[in-house]
C-alpha cells in the first residue's frame, strides 16, 4: 500500500513550505482582496469567497480578527483591522513621510498654534498616525495616535473628495463621509476642508498630501477649539497646511530640499 506524504514539500527555490501554510495565506489575502472591493465581509461572503463552509470560514474571521487584520463593525460585519493600518502607517514611513512630516508640522504648530494631525486611511476611516500638539495655551487640543476620525471630520471629508487619486481604495456607493457631492467638488477645488463641530466645540481645517507620484497617501490638518480655528479656505491656518503639504511631497522627491525662505 503507497502513502502519501502530508509533510513539507520542496519548493522551486529549494526552500521548504508548508502546502498548508500556503493554503492559510492564500485564504486570508483573499478574504482581504474581497474586504478591499466590498468594505465589510460577513460570514456568508466569506464561505462563498473561500468556497467552504460557515464553521471553517468563522474560524477564519475570528483567527484574524484576534490578530487585528479584521474588526467587527456589528454583529456580523467585519472591517479592517488595527493591524492593517499599522502596515500602512508603516507603508508610509517607508517613503519617507511620517520622518519627513514631523519638522513641517513642527513649524506649523508654531505658526498658528494649533494642534496638527497627520493621518492615514484605514479602508474605512481615517487613523491618526502622527500629533504635534499646541501647548502655547493651557486649553489645547490632545488627541491619541491610532484614533479613527469619524464621517464628519474635516480629515475624512478631503480624503474622500480625492478618492479617485487615492493610494488606497475606496468602496463605490455606500461613502463613510457626510458630506454632499457639492461639498467634495469645492474642497477638490480649494485643496482645503472645513468641519466645525458644535456637539465638542472643536474646528478642523485640512489638506492632503500626495507621494512623488501625485496619489494622495495622507491628511495634514489643523485641529483646536473652535473659537481658536478661523473659517474659511484662504486663511493663514489653510495656507500654511497647503504649504506644508506641498513641501512634505516635494520632500519626498528630494529629501535635502528645504523651503524657502
């Protein structure tokens, strides 16, 4: 009688893989590439991906939700997780833009003396990746790295108007933004949005900030107390962020760059 070996297999390159650990990955970047195109996964969509059943591929949901590659949005309705946007903060670092950010918001903090945020796209949310807080007043602003901005702040209203030059993707239909098309148009326009929210009395003005080759792959705003955050697209809060904006992406190409007196 012949067996068959369930053991390791030898690979082209010579290197031993488990077919079983293949299969695992490969499962798992499929059930992310679904999340990618549809935004939330839930059971039934993961079984049909997979082509398995509801018990195999719960364990599956689960498995990667212990490891925050997923979150649960509801019940049954997993999103992305803290993880992937710890890949993609790190994505970034690796371009160059979390070092190259810090002294530009450095000097806008000081500037205008605000609070200054720089954030990532998560799939679903933006995620603060990056604070420099104003502590020139003793009422200031203090928000925590790794929190996700909800569908009306001013960071989650310019990522979505420039969805369409995005590094990352973003589902059709069903936006997580609450904003109107009009809305998007004119923050395309200006560069620049504006969100002031009366529930916590705290303004935000912000922009985006583009790698060398023009994806938008961060937001860089302006977050304080109301009353300190001036209305409008051509203030000094807007201009010095169009500004920082652009020397943190022109950074980017020639790092020894500096700005301009």
């Amino acid at each position: 009688m012949t067996s068959t070996s369930r053991g390791p297999r030898a690979a082209a390159d010579g290197l031993e893989i488990a077919s079983g650990d293949l299969q695992v990955v490969s499962r798992v970047v499929q059930l992310l590439r679904l999340l990618a195109a549809s935004d939330t996964i839930d059971l039934v969509s993961a079984a049909e991906e997979l082509g398995v059943g509801k018990s195999t591929a719960h364990r599956y949901l689960a498995s990667m939700e212990n490891h925050g590659l997923l979150q649960r949005r509801d019940r049954n309705q997993y999103e992305f997780g803290v993880l992937l946007a710890e890949l993609g903060t790190m994505a970034l670092s690796r371009l160059g833009v979390l070092d190259l950010a810090g002294p530009v918001m450095n000097d806008i903090s000081m500037r205008v003396r605000l609070t200054i945020v720089l954030s990532v796209w998560n799939g679903t949310s933006p995620v603060v990746a990056q604070v420099r807080e104003d502590t020139s007043r003793t009422a200031h602003v203090s928000i925590a790295v790794g929190s996700h901005l909800g569908p009306d702040a001013a960071q989650t209203v310019a990522f979505w108007a420039f969805r369409d030059e995005s590094y990352y993707r973003f589902r059709d239909g069903a936006p997580r933004v609450n904003a109107t098309e009009a809305e998007l148009a004119e923050v395309r326009r200006t560069g620049i949005a504006f969100r002031k929210s009366p529930e916590n009395g705290i303004s935000a003005v912000a922009t985006v900030i583009r790698d060398p080759s023009g994806q938008v792959v961060a937001t860089l705003a302006a977050v304080d107390i109301a009353q300190f955050v001036p209305d409008g697209t051509d203030t000094e809060v807007a201009r010095a962020l169009l500004s920082g904006a652009e020397t943190i992406s022109r950074r980017m190409v020639s790092p020894l760059d500096t700005p301009a007196d």
